[in-house]
C-alpha cells in the first residue's frame, strides 16, 4: 500500500521500500533524515483524518493494527520515521500545486517582519512560540483574526506564551493526556469532535514549533495552529488559556520558577483539579517520566541546548583545524527520540541523557588520538570503542564534557571509512564529499551505510533471538573490510 498525505503545501508519499523499485535514496524526492520525515508527519497528523489514514497503512505494512490501535501520535511517528531510515518503508515530498497550508504570502503582522533571517535553532521555546504567535494572524480573517491579535499584544504575549510553553511540555510526554488536561481544566471536556480536533491542531503545532529550525517551518506551525483556532473558535481558545488553563499553570509556575515569565506574586490562585490516583496504564518507567519533576527536566536541558551546542561545534571546530579533520554537525536530538531513550535506557531520569547537543569530527585514522587527545585537554571523558569488544565490530570514539551552558554534550570521533560504514550514502556523501565517497568505495569494493543497517535490525531483535549472532557476524566482518580499506 501506497500512502498520500497532505504536509502543507506538499505530499508526503510513504510505502515499502521494495515497492519503489530502487528510487529510495537515490531520487532527489526521497527523504533520507528521520528529522524531515517526523517533521513533515507532525504536519500530516495535524489532520485526525491523516492520523487514522497512517494507522491504517501501518497495519498493512505491518500486520500489527490491534498492537498499534491505541498507540499515541508520538509512538505513531517514530516508528514510521525509523522504518523510513534503512528500514521497510520508503519516504518521498513531492511539491503541490494547489494551495496547501503553506507559508503565506500575506504581508507579515506587526513584529513578524523581524523573524526574516532569524537564527531560529536558537531560540528557546518561549521565544519560538512567540515568534509563531505572531505570525498566527497571516493564516486568519474576518473577527476571528481581530479577536486573536488582542492575545498577542504586548501586555497579553507573556501569559499566553507561559500557558502554551507548558502546554507544549505536557505534550511532549503525554500526547492525549495533556488535552484531556485542558479540557477538563476548561470545563470544556464535552465539547464535542470540533473542540477536540481544534486542540489537536493546536497541540500539532505545539510539537512543530518545537521541532522547526527555520522562519519557514515556523510559519507552516502557524498555519496549523491557525486552523486549530478556527475549529474551536476564538471564545474557546480564551477560555481554555485564561479560564482554566491559565489556572493550572499559575499552579505548575508557584513550583517551577524556571517557568514563570510573569512575577510569581500575579499568578491566579490554584484551583486543583485532584483526580483520585489510578494504577499505571503502562510501564513503570514510562509513568515514572511522565512526573512533572522530569518534565522540567527535560525542558530544562533543551532551554540550554542551543547555547550547548553552539559551544561544542566551535570546540569540535578548533580540533578539527589543528588535525586535518572536518566537523559534521547535528541538530538537537528530536524530542521524541530523546524522550524514548530516557525510558529504555536511563529509568525515566532525563538528567543523564549526553547527546541531546552533539557533533563528529571527522578525521584520518593517523590524526585520530590527537583528536581525542585534545578532547581530553578541553576535559572530556573518553570511550574509545574497540572492534574486538564491540559486539558489531563497530570502532570509533564517544566523548562527553560539561559545557559551560551547563548540560552534557557528546563529540564523536570517526575516520572518513567508519562514516562511509555507518551513515547512508547521501548522508556520507554530505560529511565527506563526493570524491572522497567514492575513493572509500573504490578501495573497500563495498557498498555504504550497512553498519548502520545491521545495527537497526540488531536492535530491534527481541532478547535471546538466535539471529543475533548472524547479525553479528556480517556486522563484524563488514567493518573489518572497511578498516582494511584504511580506517580506524
């Protein structure tokens, strides 16, 4: 099955892999990054329609409709955007010609003209939502745009700003949850199909506006959030900010100052709403991370994060200047993924997550301990990992340090033929340069990208299954190969 949906103003094609015939990864239209495939889901799934539309092709594609049925939208996107990256599926965007929800092209709001060339990844959360904010009113008309611009005029854009930042931390660990929260916090719970699918938009946009890494895609939020504000209608959305919503945050900002953007002595008095406790609907870590303690936590950290990573880009920069290398930089961990990983591997305990901010450099195997000898001098704690206690066969160095923005980075080092192994080809092609892709292929006679490929499968193999050890074994010789070919 071959599945359409709409991603403003273009098309987002999904389907398996073998079914395009050899086009993935090779056609100019094929998505090769889980970071545009999540981003351009967010978009589709912003339609209900478009959420049970993939539910339905993901229980084709694989057999497993009644273990996915209640699965949330983040759990949704994540595994199609992990089957899109050597996996089953195949992604392509093909642009549209009938008017979509793309970037308007109405002249810009008061304030709006200032985002032109704006370093977005930047921004912390607060200043993301505000920048949205205001281009919200591009994508309105009539009263309902009039009514709106009165929440984004200066007196009222901090409060606003507030109970959306919290709304969207609520999100990012409790997709359905944190609307059931606004609702009843609203008395709006009963509202009908129309109030939920308004604050579905809304919540959708919430999660791009997270995500966005440039003016345009916070302007393609601002279409979403604006079609969120249309179904429930301007009187609603006031309510829900002001009547309870704003409310319940008053309550989270007496505890979380960090939070808080007006003086804590304005906060509206609490009105708790405290439902009588239940069992765990779900694994224990899950719930443990769902507590608001470690959703601070976590929003905390990525308030930090671009600052974090700017600093080990320089840091990875230097090195790479002073041993022949190159630095392939990375965005943000996506939330989500980060969000899974603190679950599987660190018991709900964001705070010990280290590659949220993180980068490579990209040295010849000579220059390869000068480089992480460096890294030592600028305090960093090594891991080398060696081939033969690597279960994969996989080599290369892991290293974490302190920034001084005050949470942990990652820098990677790799020779270029680890990169060739472990990366697809087009993003190998990206870090190393066509020409020296090519001379590794040359020399190794093998094809890229099949270390992360074995990885992906290896992963994915339940505990004790006997293919592990083929796994292993191809993995293992195919990274020798490649070490023979010159590499670490």
């Amino acid at each position: 099955m071959i599945l359409r949906l709409r991603t403003g103003s273009e098309t987002l094609i999904l389907g398996p892999r073998s079914a395009f015939a050899g086009l993935a990864g090779r056609d100019r239209r094929a998505l090769v990054s889980e970071y545009e495939v999540r981003r351009r889901l967010r978009l589709a799934l912003a339609d209900p329609e478009g959420a049970d539309a993939l539910r339905r092709a993901f229980a084709l594609w694989r057999e497993e409709g009644a273990r996915i049925r209640e699965a949330d939208d983040h759990a949704l996107i994540d595994r199609v955007a992990r089957m899109s990256r050597n996996g089953a599926l195949a992604a392509f965007v093909v642009q549209d010609r009938a008017k979509g929800l793309g970037v308007s092209t109405a002249a810009a709001p008061p304030g709006g003209a200032n985002l032109v060339g704006a370093n977005v990844t930047g921004m912390n959360l607060q200043e993301r939502l505000a920048a949205t904010l205001r281009l919200v009113p591009n994508h309105l008309s009539g009263t309902t745009k009039q009514a709106f611009a009165e929440l984004i005029e200066p007196k009222a854009l901090a409060t606003t700003v507030e109970v959306l930042a919290l709304w969207a931390i609520s999100h990012a660990f409790g997709a359905g949850e944190a609307i059931d929260a606004v609702l009843l916090a609203a008395g709006l719970y009963f509202g009908g199909a129309q109030v939920w699918g308004g604050l579905h938009a809304l919540f959708h946009a919430l999660d791009l506006i997270r995500m966005a890494q440039s003016v345009t895609q916070l302007d393609e939020a601002a279409a979403i959030f604006a079609e969120g504000v249309t179904k429930l209608g301007i009187a609603v959305l006031i309510a829900a900010l002001t009547h309870g919503a704003a409310k319940k945050a008053g309550r989270w900002t007496e505890k979380k100052p960090s939070l808080r953007n007006t003086p804590q002595e304005r906060a509206p008095k609490a009105e708790r709403y405290e439902p009588k406790p239940s069992k765990p609907a779900g694994p224990p870590n899950e719930q443990k991370l769902l507590q608001p303690g470690l959703t601070e936590q976590l929003a905390k950290i990525y308030e930090k994060a671009p600052a974090a990573k700017q600093e080990i880009d320089a840091i990875a920069a230097e090195i790479a200047e002073k041993t022949g290398g190159a630095v392939a930089k990375a965005p943000l961990k996506d939330i989500d993924r980060a969000r899974a990983k603190i679950i599987a591997d660190y018991q709900g305990d964001a705070s010990r997550i280290r590659d949220i901010a993180r980068n490579t450099i990209v040295v010849e195997k000579e220059n390869f301990d000068a480089a992480v000898a460096l890294l030592k001098e600028k305090g960093a704690k090594c891991k080398i990992i060696d081939a033969g206690s690597d279960a994969l066969g996989y080599s290369g160095a892991n290293t974490v340090l302190k920034t001084e923005a005050g949470i942990m980075a990652e820098i990677q080092v790799n020779t270029p033929q680890m990169i060739f192994a472990k990366e697809t080809p087009e993003v190998a092609k990206l870090i190393l340069g066509e020409e020296k892709y090519a001379e590794i292929a040359e020399a190794a006679n093998l094809e890229g990208g099949r270390g992360h490929a074995l990885y992906e499968a290896y992963r994915d193999l339940p505990a004790g299954d006997p293919r592990a050890a083929e796994i292993e074994a191809e993995s293992r010789a195919y990274y020798d190969a490649i070490r023979r070919a010159g590499g670490k």
